[in-house]
C-alpha cells in the first residue's frame, strides 16, 4: 500500500500544473503590445518550459529557473520594473536583491520572429505566487506577476 501512495504522489509531481503568468507594460515600448499572458508547467522541481504569445502572432517558447534560497545580483530588470535601481552595466554600481521565503528565478525566452526575452522573478516558496520583470530584444519592459 505504501508503495501504491508512493508511485501516485511521485507520477502527480511529474505531470505538473498548467499556471498563467500576466505580464503589464511599463515603458513605452511595452505598452505597444500590451498586456501579455504567459503559461507555463509548474512541476514542483523549479524547472520547466514557458511560452508567451505575442499579439503580432509571434510565440515566445523558453524554460524557467528557480534558485532555491538565492538572491539577484546586479539585478537590472527586476530593479527597472519596481524602481529600486537602475539598469545595470558594465560601468554602474551592482545591487542585490532578495525576498525572505522565497526564491530567485530567471527565465528565457526565444520567438519565431528573432523577438528575445529574459525575465527575473521572485517565487514565493510557499503559495507559489510571486512577481518580476521582463525586458524584450526590442525594448519592453514588463512587470511579471504570476
């Protein structure tokens, strides 16, 4: 019996979860093509493929990272979104960022059009939730929400 529990738990963390992702403009590039959906598998590993279709009929198609415990450092698309810094380079001070129970994630994404994505975001490691930013090849800037 118990191993009949065992292999059901383990084949339902395998299937994974379906989740939606809301990405909302927040420069001017961004608001040109508005709000944007994403969805993504959730498979409790911290791992797993995105995609985000976009309104030109482009489909973004990339996978997510979660570091457990971890932090951002130089952390300029996530700083971009939410003010707590500036865009980072080469020349400009590094800042980090972190968020108590959660985790730091980064995700990449790639279009059929050349169109790139990266994302940073925080997950909370409790509920599942959390938020971030995303920065396009041509310039969006997007807070994630999820």
């Amino acid at each position: 019996m118990l191993n009949a529990l065992a292999v059901l738990f383990a084949s339902v963390a395998l299937i994974g979860c379906a989740r939606d992702a809301r990405l909302y403009p927040v420069n001017d590039t961004g608001i040109t093509t508005g709000v944007l959906e994403a969805h993504f598998m959730s498979y409790g590993t911290g791992h797993g493929g995105i995609e985000i279709p976009m309104p030109d009929g482009e489909l973004l198609k990339g996978e997510y990272s979660l570091i457990r415990g971890g932090s951002f450092g130089s952390s300029s698309i996530y700083g971009s979104v939410y003010g707590m810094g500036q865009t980072v380079s080469f020349n400009s001070h590094a800042t980090s960022y972190s968020m108590p129970g959660s985790s730091a994630g980064t995700a990449s994404l790639f279009g059929n059009k050349s169109t790139s994505m990266l994302c940073e975001f925080f997950n909370d490691n409790f509920s599942g939730h959390g938020n971030g930013g995303c920065r396009t090849s041509k310039g969006g800037l997007y807070r994630l929400q999820f």
